[in-house]
C-alpha cells in the first residue's frame, strides 16, 4: 500500500492551479490607467483645436491625425485593461503594444503641431 505524499501547504492549495503561473503585475492596473489618461487628456486638447480650425485649408489633415490619435488610444487602452492579468509573454506582448502606441501618439503630436 503506497502512502500519499506529504506536500507543503503552499503546493496543496486547491485554489491555485500550479501549471498556471502566478500573476506578478495585478498592483501596476493604477499606474497603466494613469498613463492611458494622461494620453487622452493630450488627445482631448488636439481634439478641442480641431474644433476651432473652421475651413482650414489643412482641415483634412488634422482629421486624418486625429483619427490615428484615436486608433492609438484604442489601443492603449485594450492593452491597458489586460496588462495586470497577463503572465509571461502575454503580457510583454501587451507592454510592447503600450510602448508601439505611445511612441505613434508622440510623433502624431509633433506632427500635429507642424500641421499648423
């Protein structure tokens, strides 16, 4: 008769799966909706000119910007409400999107203020 092994508490939780790996990022969601609102609050002051610029000859220009501005953001933001969640390459796959994301919104900016 063979005896059932003796294991730690800490490997008998039958809460915890333990092919599963833990979740290390689940206290970084603040600091992920603090940048995704910094970014919408850059975008929302691009979107208040837009709304003065009238029949600007460069009106479709500053559209076109805008609405990768907004791409951008979506993006962020899809990232941002699966960053505290994700393990492993998940979630560095979602940290390089951030990063894609913010880097396109910095250089719509610096575009943006050439266009005018």
């Amino acid at each position: 008769m063979s005896e059932t092994p003796n294991f730690p508490a800490a490997l008998a939780n039958p809460k915890r799966n333990p092919s599963y790996p833990k979740r290390t990022h689940s206290g970084e969601g603040p600091q992920w909706r603090e940048l995704l609102a910094t970014w919408q609050g850059k975008v929302a002051k691009a979107a208040a000119r837009l709304k003065t610029l009238g029949d600007n000859p460069k009106k479709a220009d500053y559209l076109y910007a805008y609405a990768q501005m907004q791409g951008a953001i979506d993006q962020i933001a899809d990232a941002v409400r699966r960053l505290p969640g994700e393990v492993g390459d998940l979630y560095a796959e979602d940290k390089h999107r951030v990063d894609q994301a913010v880097a396109a919104l910095e250089r719509l900016l610096a575009k943006w203020e050439t266009l005018g």
